[in-house]
C-alpha cells in the first residue's frame, strides 16, 4: 500500500487518463521519452568538472531534481505499462552485478567495467 | 523503512563501497553512465513498430526488465549521492504537471506537448 | 580542399578559441553534448507515428534540419579533438557492415540486428 | 561530386535497399537509432577523466572511431530520408551561433550556455 512505485504508476494512469494520452504512450514512445529526460539530467552537469559537479548550488540542484523527477516518472509509467514490478527488477539485477563484478577483482578498477573492453 | 528507494540505495552504497568504486560515482558520470543505459533500454525498441512493443514475448520482456533495472539503478544512485528524494521530487514534478497541462486543454492532442512548439 | 567535414572543423576551431572555450570541449564533454543533442533531434519525433515522422511539416523540419547540424557540429568537433577522419572511419565501418550483415541472409529482417538477440 | 555526405548517403542507401532495411528506417526509428549510437559512443568516456579522454591508447581510440562512424551513418541516413542537406544545415547553424554567443560577451564562460541557466 505504501510502495511508492504503486501509489506514482497509479497517480500517472490517472494523469494519462484525464488528458487521454495512452493513445501516444506505447511502450516504444515512452522509451524515448526517458531518453530524452535522462539526456536533459544530463545537460545539467556537460559543461561542469567532476569536482563541480559534487557542489551544485540551490539553482543547479533545483533544475537536478527536477530532471530526476521526469526520468522517474517516465521509468514507473513505462515499467507499469509492460507489467514491470521495478522494485524486483532492481534486486534480480543487484544480484547478478555481485556476481559478474567480484569485489575482490574488480577493486578500485573502472576498466573491468568499461565499454571497449567487455 | 520499508521504502524501496532507501534500501536500493543503501545497497548500492555497500556494492560501491566494496570495490572501491566511489570515486568513480561523480554525479558528473552518474548521469551519463544513467543516460547511457536509457539508451539500452530504448534500443530494445529501436526496430520495433509501436504495436510489437505492447506485445513483448518472454525473451524480449527479459531484456527490457534488466535495463529498467539498470536505469532505477543509476538514478537511485545519482540521487544519493545528491541527497535528492526521489519520491518528493516526483510528487512536485506531478503537481507541476497537472498546472501545466490543464487536462480540458490539452485532452487529446500530443501536439501541446511537443518539442518544437514549445 | 573542398571536404566539408575539414572546413566545418576549422571554423569550429576558430569558434570555440574566439571564445575560449578550449577548456571546456574535452572529448569526454563533447561526448555529452554529442548526446544531447541527439536526444533534441529524437524529441522531435517521439510522440509522432513512424509515418508521420515521414510527413514533417515545414515548421517541425525546421527544427529537425537545426538539430541535425547540432549533432553534425559536436560530432566533428569531437572528432577534430581526437584526430579522427570521420569520412575513413565511415568507409571502414561500412565494410565491416557489409560482411556482418549479408544481404542474403538478413533480408528483410531486422530481428538480425536487435540488440537482445545479439 | 566529391562529397563526402552524398558518396555516404548513396552507399547507405544501396546497402539498406540489398537488404530491405529501407521499412524499418523511418525517420523516427534512424533517430532513436542515432541516439543509441551517441550512447554508445560517450560510453567510452563514461569512467575516464577528461584529461584521460584527451590520452586514449590505440585500443580506445579503435573503439571511439568504430561510434563516431556509427553516429555519423545514421545521422546521414535520417538527413537522405529528410532531404536534409546536412552541410547547408551546419553553415546556417553556425551562423545563428555567431550570433547567439558574442565572443565578447561569453569569453571564457561555460555559464553562458548551460541549460539552467537559459
């Protein structure tokens, strides 16, 4: 009852509903959707160094959480659309990373998981 | 407690911690390494009409799952580490929206919500 | 002389140095915007049907034709970075298409190249 | 008749037409498609430095020219199925950008063109 994937997917129907715009959410348009979003989170921190991007001011933070909240929205309308349980998603694939990246053999090293050398 | 969004994070503090993969975890590259697997996600739908992406089979569905998972997972990530509520912020995105989109304006019409006519 | 992709990158050059903006264009930035800016050029068709995304009226080319030139313009950018001749890399991953892909074999079907069937 | 984008686009196009890819390639596809690539390609900077991005070894570097083709065929691909002259469309950009970021207004700042602050 308190799972707030539930209670978002379900305020999203209702959203979709009111405005009906299921007709323009298929599960491909939606997919696209989130990539533009996560492409707009991202425009957020381009031009910023690492080092800047850990101490956003209020301005720049505001903008974040708000990028942050449409990639979410997206993420839940999609996953629900598709019958998706999320949550279970994310825990099946926690359990596969443990295994593929070993703590003791991936330690400190970015390249065991870097595209060109998979 | 039993809020989803705070024991993946967690999780993922302990999955990092142990490889030592914290420096890595600007929110700089977090949001690429985000961006990038909503691609992967999309790319499940490339070829696909909007039709055949309401009726995945099994293999297909397998797929999407992972890559929903992998983008939860990044943005819980990203989130963390910017001490961003993901619930809240959703919960405002959605109120945003609803002011925005008034549902006897917009009823029906994609165009309101289009890019180029922004 | 005459190679678009050679002026296009020396008037770019020229660009970013008039406005220092040399510090900012590393290849890992350039990356980003790359992407960026593809996802622009993608929102002008996520909410239209394939065919409609075949039937663009003036207005919505207009936007399409800028956000071409926006990725056309990071690309060789970011290729001018890295000394890449973008016209030998296309030759040459053409001929790898080529012999991936054999016409015979993969007619008709794009089930052959999608991702989660690789 | 020495153009680099036309040589392309004909060369894509036959090779879409030996393998009747030519219904899959709607505009909204090759652009979703585009986006995949440019992914692809800013994955091999995700968990690089900038200054690592400037110093790629020779694996890397393969790698990088292999998306950066990959981007750039799409990219021909959905500006042949608009009628998009891609080099017209970059010329006119650039001047719109000479306009949009007098070089002494923006000298040297970063700020000037980052998304939360238009």
């Amino acid at each position: 009852m308190s799972d707030p994937f539930k209670q978002l997917r379900d305020a999203l129907d209702q959203f979709a509903t009111e405005r009906d715009w299921d007709q323009f959410h298929s599960p491909k348009n939606l997919a696209m959707a989130l990539t533009v979003e996560a492409a707009e989170l991202q425009e957020c921190f381009q031009w910023l160094t690492e080092a800047q991007s850990r101490e956003l001011d209020e301005q720049q933070l505001a903008a974040v959480r708000d990028e942050i909240a449409d990639v979410q929205l997206y993420l839940i309308r999609l996953a629900g659309k598709l019958d998706v349980d999320i949550e279970a998603a994310c825990r099946a694939k926690m359990e596969k990373n443990v295994e593929k990246y070993p703590a003791d053999q991936v330690k400190g090293s970015a390249k065991k998981y870097t595209h060109y050398q998979d």
